[in-house]
C-alpha cells in the first residue's frame, strides 16, 4: 500500500511502478519520473533518497532526460531502485509523506504533465512472432497450403525498422502517401494511402551496458537485458506495402510513424503474470532453447473513434501470451550473429494476433483484407479513415492485482499530396 491515493481501478499502484520522462507547464525540462495512482513521482527531486550500494554513486541518472542512463546500469541497479521506490511511497515511509516540502516538489498530477518519448532510440526492430497473425496473411497472400514460410518455426523473423518517427501516445499521424499499384494496373500511380492499418503490439527496451560488435547476448543472461515493456501501434499503409516490400521486406509502409505508450512496464512488475511458453514445435535450435516460462498474461484491446462518434468502440481483444517467441528468443536470435545493441534499443513483438476473429490484431485481418467490413459504432470500417482515433490498452489482472501500461493513441490526419 501506498500512501498515494491510488484507486481500485488504476492501473498503476504501488506494485506497478512504470518508468517514463514528463514535462510541465511550469517546468520544461524533461524528467524522470514513475507514476504512482494519478500522480507522477519526480525521480530528480528525490534523487538523493537512492541511497544503496549501486545507486549512491549513480545519482545523477535520475537528472537525465532520458533513460538511456539508467537503462544502462542494469538489473542489479533496477531492482535497488524499485526497492528505494516502493519504501519512500510505501504507507509506512515517513520520509516523502510528512515533509511537505519535498513532496510538494516531488508529486506531480498526471494530469499536468506532457509525455515524452522515455529513451533516445538509436536503433528500432520489430518482429513477426505471432503464429496467428502470421498464418492469417499468409493464408490471404498465399493461400492455406503456403501459410507459414519455410523459416517461420525455426527464426523469429524480424526487420530493422525506422526509429526517427516513432512518437509517443497522443501524437497525430499524418496519413503517408507513395507508389501504389493495385491487380489491374499497368503502371504504379502516386497519392495518398487508401489502406491505412493499425498493428497492435508490444515492445521491450534493451537494458544494460552496450554489448561490443561481435559479442552475442546468450539466452540464459537475457532476461537481465530486458528493461521493461510498453504498448506499440507499428502503423501501416497495405497498398504501399504490397507493392514495395517484394524483395527486402516493409518501408514506406512503415516509417512514417510508430507510436508507443509513454509508461515503461518493467519486468519485475509483470512477474505475477509470467505463464508457460507456447508449445514450438519443430525444437528449436539449441542457441533459442529456454525451459523457463517467459511470456506474460497481458490482455490487450483496441479502440477505434470515428470523428462523429462521441466514444471508442471497441474492435479487439486478446493476448500477448498468444505469441509464438519469447522476449528472450528475440533477443538472443537478435544478437547471434554478433550485432551490438545498446540500451535504449526498442525491440517490437510484431501484430499480436488470437486464435478467433475478435483476436485479432489488425484490420486487415479483422476485415478480411476488406473483405469483411467490421461495424464501429454506427459505421462501418475496412481499414482507418482520416480523423479515426486508434487508442490501445494493456492490463494484466490476478487476485486483486491490476497492473496497466496506460494508452498508446493516436489520430490519423489527411495526407499532404506533394506531388
């Protein structure tokens, strides 16, 4: 318990404890911050009160305006934190509670704060890991006999994607424009994207020193190089992707924009939830083996708001434990051949897909690749139109215990023709 007011139905109580960098109006400098109930502690502000045998001498981590620094301490320095974290909140701390001076400095209403993207990327990959999304669009594409490529059980499929434009939740997404060429005609024309796509997923940060070029991270010291997750929109135009992305994969379909949610969920919060791992049959090869359970009972839900409707409705649920690899097999396969990863790095899981239609984790599978338009509210969708709000939650529940990831959201804006 917490001696913040924290509801029954927030999402983030004193178990919880997410990472993110805030601003306010009256001060704009970027900060550290966890939020606690509706409140934001300020990690600068308290900075002192970490006080153990890693953090007395890192302090200064917490006047960054990112969380590479921290990030970059690793688990051991983590753990002190959360630690510190839960004693100074704790109801039982006298520490923050009676000196309302430092409180007064220290708390800080979500509601007056501004959101920033909580590290500096330097480098963004996103992953293919869900067997149910990966089965509905090769079945589309390929058909039923060609569902699966021959790789897909033995790697987990990724690709280097862009990390300049990825934005946090709030941030509007102007709708691309590019080369389109559909079935019938002869030559591509240019314009704006007529098949703009949400992909529902979930990300972790890359925690711990930099790793040299050549080293490889070994599956059995990954989880200690998994900072936390968050909630990722890997937004996508399909008309653009299906002409470009034969032979080296997704671009323009893709990079311009990726939105994620503010507040880094770590791993120790999500330990209550850890479930089995998904059966992987063929046996995978012996670098990616790992008996030890490491994926997470997340409930996830998407929402879409058209622009006349007064409220989001609801066009998905399901789960992150339906995916097919691990956060540890992405990130080991990640680094087998000797790449370097910093932390900071954003790792995506891919489209998180179910094994029923209201499971799954796009529109071009929940429409069939507009075959089937969804309802939504009083109208009707193949994929996003223009002003459309596409907002995502993530909430783990278990006797009692409700931990959430916040919001990632984000409305779409009519494209800028150019040309």
């Amino acid at each position: 318990m917490s001696f913040v007011d924290v509801s029954a139905d927030c999402q983030f109580p004193i178990e919880n404890l997410p990472y993110g960098v805030f601003s306010t109006a009256t001060n704009s400098k970027k900060r550290i911050g966890v939020a606690i109930g509706d409140s934001i502690l300020d990690l600068s502000a308290v900075k002192s009160l970490f006080n153990g045998p890693i953090l007395s001498a890192q302090q200064q981590v917490f006047d960054s305006e990112t969380l590479n620094d921290f990030m970059a301490l690793g688990r051991q320095a983590w753990t002190e934190a959360r630690q510190v974290l839960k004693t100074i909140l704790g109801k039982e701390s006298t520490v923050l509670r009676e000196n309302t001076d430092l409180r007064s400095k220290a708390l800080v209403k979500q509601s007056d704060a501004t959101m920033h993207i909580p590290a500096n990327i330097r480098d963004y990959t996103d992953f293919y890991s869900s067997i149910y999304h990966a089965e509905n669009v090769g079945i589309m594409f390929r058909g039923k006999d060609n569902a699966l490529m021959p790789n897909w059980k033995w790697i987990p499929v990724g690709y280097h994607g862009r990390a300049s434009s990825i934005v946090v939740s709030g941030t509007p997404i102007k709708r691309p424009c590019g080369q389109t060429k559909s079935a019938d005609q002869a030559t591509p024309t240019y314009g704006p994207d007529t098949s703009l796509d949400f992909e529902l997923e979930m990300a972790f940060f890359v925690g711990g020193p930099p790793t040299k070029l050549g080293d490889t991270i070994d599956i059995k010291d990954s989880e200690d190089r998994i900072f936390g997750m968050v909630l990722m929109n890997d937004w996508s135009s399909r008309n653009i992707q299906a002409w470009e992305y034969v032979p080296l994969g997704p671009f323009l379909g893709k990079s311009f924009g990726t939105t994620i949610s503010p507040w880094i969920v770590t791993i120790d919060a999500l330990r209550p939830f850890i479930v089995e791992n998904p059966v992987q049959e063929p046996a995978v090869l012996e670098y990616l083996k790992d008996d030890s359970p490491f994926t997470f009972d997340i409930n996830l839900e998407v929402f879409i708001k058209p622009e006349a409707s007064s409220q989001a409705h609801s066009v998905s649920k399901t789960n992150f434990k339906y995916l097919y690899w691990t956060l540890k097999q992405q990130l080991a396969h990640h680094t087998v051949n000797g790449c370097n990863v910093n932390p900071g790095d954003l790792m995506g899981s891919g489209t998180v897909s179910g094994p029923e239609p209201g499971s799954y984790g796009s529109m071009l599978e929940l429409s069939w690749r507009g075959a089937k338009p969804i309802q939504v509210g009083n109208e009707t969708r193949k994929f996003i139109n223009d002003h459309d709000e596409v907002s995502m939650t993530a909430v783990c529940q278990k006797d009692g215990l409700l931990i959430g990831f916040g919001e990632c959201k984000g409305k779409i804006l009519p494209a800028d023709k150019k040309y």
